[in-house]
C-alpha cells in the first residue's frame, strides 16, 4: 500500500481550484484546528488516486459531481449533496467520475478525537455549509480568534450530530467472498444466482448466505443491488442514459432500475439529478417519459 501522497495529486485534473497553502497542513497538526479549501474540477481523473492517508481528517462535500472512495472498510459514493468523513491515519483512494464541484474542510486529528472513527458519508445540514464556505476564506495561521474559535466548535458539533447515509457499499474480508464481490464491481451486469456464485467460490449457498451477512451486515441480494446503485451513480453522473445504464447493470428494463433507485434515494433518477444541480444532458438523457420521473 502506498502511503505518501502528494499535494498534486488533489488536483491532477485541470483546471482545478484547489488551495495548496491548506493542503500543505494536511499532515500538520499545529495552527488552526480546522481548515478549508474550494474544490472545482472541469473533468474527472482519468486514473484513481491510489492508497494513500493523512494526518489530518477530512470531511470533502459534493456539490456536482460524483466522489468514489475506497477504504478497507468498503467503498463509498458521494453523490450532490453529501460529504465524505474521513478519519485521521485511514488509508483510502479517490475517482472522481465526471465534472466536479465541492468544499473540503481538514481537522486536526486533537480536534477529531471525538468525531466518527470509521469512514462515512454524512448529510449537511444548512448551517454546516454555512460554516464550512466560511471556513474555506481562512488564510492557515498560528491560532483562532475568539470567533472563529466559536465557528469551530460549532462546526464540529454539526458533523458530530450530521445524519448518516447510505451510501456505503461494506466489503467482505474471507478471501473467497471478496473475490464474488470484486467480480460483481467489476461486472453488475452478471446475473449469476446466489447457488452458481457459491459455486464458484467453492462454497455451499449456505455458507457463503451466512458469512456475506456476518461480514458485510447485507445479504447477498442487498449487497449486490447496492453495487449496482453505486454503479448507476457514477454514470448518471456521467451523463449516460436511463437505458444504457439499466443494461448495463444488469436490470430487465429501465423502469426496474427506476423502481429500485427511487426505493433507495426517495426519488426517480431525473428528480435526483434535478435535485442536485445536474441537469439532464437533453441528447443523452432519461429514455423515457416513464423512466423520467
């Protein structure tokens, strides 16, 4: 594994609006106990960042765009919307699927003590983006002021009390499970049964059934449609068409995807992407007036 990372691989999407005089604290723990910086990518990353950790936690927050974060314990989407809560030290990588726009803030791992001690993805509450925009103006210095002290201590207090979402996709640890979990990322589409998946592993239905729920809390069926979700996120977030992506994950229609992503998310994909200020590409967009929402 891979632990040194460079401050330009944050930004090795051009044009990218990311400020070094923070990222260069990422792996202090003196001055400000919390810092910020703007994220604006034209593009995605043609190629994931590998593993690699920080001294300081993060939170990163999506505005447009789709985030995709691994760690050892799953993998992670961050669709508009949400952010990312990463922990002091956690070794993770980073895909950044399409256009994108956010904030992220770095904590101090003193100041993270308390807060979430596994990766996570949590809802921002307006008050948090609030802060978190104010946060991002902070030149590093040696100390807060008494306000900005204040702001802090609230701003902390929001991500300690955020709600948690569900966009964790956990990963299995038996070898031989792991590997039908890799295949099934690699390839939603594959609609192999629970019988011939176990088949394969060189494990009775039975066993594999027991040990995907102990390792991942999921079933089997579960886990596999949130791969798929997550999946779909990713190329929703790349413009592709309601259609294509019901095809190619492996549904029998695009009104199955539909049925299935509006019974996660609340809402049919359009209303999704609507939501979150992407509009649909009008030559590429939701195939129809069913799929549409």
């Amino acid at each position: 594994m891979n632990n040194v990372f460079r401050p330009e691989d944050a930004v090795a999407l051009p044009p990218a609006q990311v400020r070094h005089d923070v990222l260069d604290w990422l792996e202090r723990d003196d001055g400000l106990a919390v810092l910020g910086f703007q994220i604006e990518s034209a593009r995605g990353l043609d190629r994931e960042i590998d593993w690699h950790q920080h001294r300081r936690a993060q939170l990163i927050s999506v505005e447009a765009g789709l985030l995709n974060i691994r760690t050892r314990h799953g993998n992670w989407s961050l669709p508009p919307g949400c952010a990312g809560w990463m922990p002091p030290g956690e070794p993770h990588t980073v895909g950044i699927s399409g256009p994108l726009r956010g904030w992220g803030l770095i904590v101090s791992a003193e100041m993270a003590h308390d807060l979430p001690d596994q990766p996570c993805v949590v809802a921002i509450s307006d008050l948090l983006q609030a802060l978190a925009v104010r946060v991002t103006r902070w030149a590093p210095a040696a100390a807060a002021d008494l306000r900005q002290q204040h702001m802090i201590e609230v701003l902390l207090d929001e991500i300690r009390n955020a709600p948690r979402q569900r966009m964790h996709l956990p990963m299995p640890q038996d070898r031989r499970l792991l590997r039908i979990a890799s295949q099934l990322i690699a390839n939603p589409a594959d609609g192999r049964s629970l019988e011939q998946w176990a088949q394969w592993a060189g494990l009775s239905p039975r066993t594999l059934t027991r040990h995907f729920r102990d390792e991942t809390t999921l079933s089997f069926a579960q886990w596999r449609q949130q791969a798929r979700l997550a999946d779909g996120l990713r190329r929703l977030s790349d413009g592709r068409s309601v259609s294509d992506i019901a095809h190619a994950l492996g549904f029998s229609s695009p009104s199955a995807f539909v049925t299935v992503f509006r019974r996660h998310f609340g809402c049919p994909p359009g209303r999704y992407l609507a939501r979150n200020g992407q509009p649909l590409n009008p030559t590429r967009g939701l195939a129809s007036p069913a799929a549409s929402g």
